[in-house]
C-alpha cells in the first residue's frame, strides 16, 4: 500500500514505528495550507520558509515525546504549532522580555532556549545533564549536518544566510536540517536518551 494513501494517523504510527519517508510524506500533503497560512500572517517569504522549517521540527520532537494523540485531528494540532510559532516571532520582534521568565510547560522543546536569541546566554549558563547529552549527541552528526544545525539552532542563522555561509542551496542546507533532526532522532534512540524536561 502506497504512503500517500494512508489516513495522517496512520502516517504518524508509521512514522513513530522507525518509517522516516512517512513523516515526508505528511509535510508534502500539508506543506501548501500550512506554509499560506504561515506567510499570510508574516507576509515575508524567507520568514515564512524558515516558520514553516520550525513547525516541523516542533512536529517531530513532540511526536518523539508521545504529545501528539489527536487521533484524526493531525492538521489542526500542526496549525496551532504554526499559530503559536508565528505569535512567537512577533513577541520576539518586538523585544518582549523572556530571559528569567522561562516556563517549563507541557510544550517545552530541548531546542527552545537555543532557538530563542533572547535566552541564549540563559542556556549557555546551564550545564544541566541534559544539555550536556545533547551537545555529545550533536557531535556525532555528519559534519554537513552539524553544521547546519549549529548555524540554526545555536547561532539563530535563517536557512538563507546558511545557504550563504556554506556556499549551497538553501534547499541543500533545509535538506542537511531535516537529516539532521532524522539522524538526532536515531542517536537518542541508540543512547535510550529522552530530552524531555519535566
């Protein structure tokens, strides 16, 4: 049976089963709805591009964590990511103060302090075990992909400026991200690493 025949339920159990292409197989059936919605608000194409990115990521750690169990409710749960993601850069945009201010919820991603500029220094200052596991983990990434993953996740780099710096495509560096996060996935798995803060 073909991927794109699947229901998105039956996509994501396939893809939390080990299916990786299942997962590729859902960005390409949303991409459009998601990716309008995302530039309709931001109205900005580089932006808009590097939102989108983010939501995925945001996807596939959660999935990762077992928060996704909206059974059939997948689009709307991956819309709200968006949303939040969107209302994220305008705060951000407008210097809305964050540092000591870092909520520990239900929705944490071990890639939020890195990801927000505004609590950089705040992560650099903690040398939890966790961030510890995760900065080995990086490590033994392909270079290619370390390296983008450095450049976006820790250096707040867009993917254009990326494509810049290393001389690809900005298709190229978004494809070196999306392995990176696949092959990050399989090290934690290896390591039995669960990133989760409580």
């Amino acid at each position: 049976m073909l991927l794109h025949t699947f229901s998105d339920q039956q996509l994501v159990s396939n893809y939390l089963e080990g299916n990786v292409s299942a997962l590729e197989t859902l960005v390409k059936r949303h991409k459009e709805r998601i990716y309008t919605f995302v530039i309709s608000k931001v109205r900005n194409q580089e932006l808009a591009e590097d939102i989108f990115q983010d939501v995925f990521f945001k996807v596939i750690k959660s999935l990762q964590k077992g928060k996704y169990n909206e059974e059939g409710k997948f689009l709307p749960w991956v819309m709200r990511i968006a949303h939040n993601l969107v209302i994220d850069h305008f705060r951000k945009a407008k210097r809305m103060p964050t540092v000591g201010k870092l909520k520990l919820d239900d929705d944490f991603d071990i890639f939020d302090i890195i990801s927000n500029g505004e609590q950089t220094s705040e992560y650099t200052m903690m040398e939890g075990e966790q961030h510890e596991q995760l900065k080995k983990m990086v490590q033994e990434l392909p270079e290619e992909q370390r390296q983008v993953l450095v450049m976006r996740h820790y250096e707040e780099l867009s993917f254009k400026e990326i494509a810049e710096k290393t001389g690809v495509s900005i298709n190229t560096a978004l494809g070196r991200m999306r392995y990176a996060l696949i092959n990050l996935r399989k090290i934690m798995e290896v390591h039995r690493v669960d990133l989760m803060i409580q």
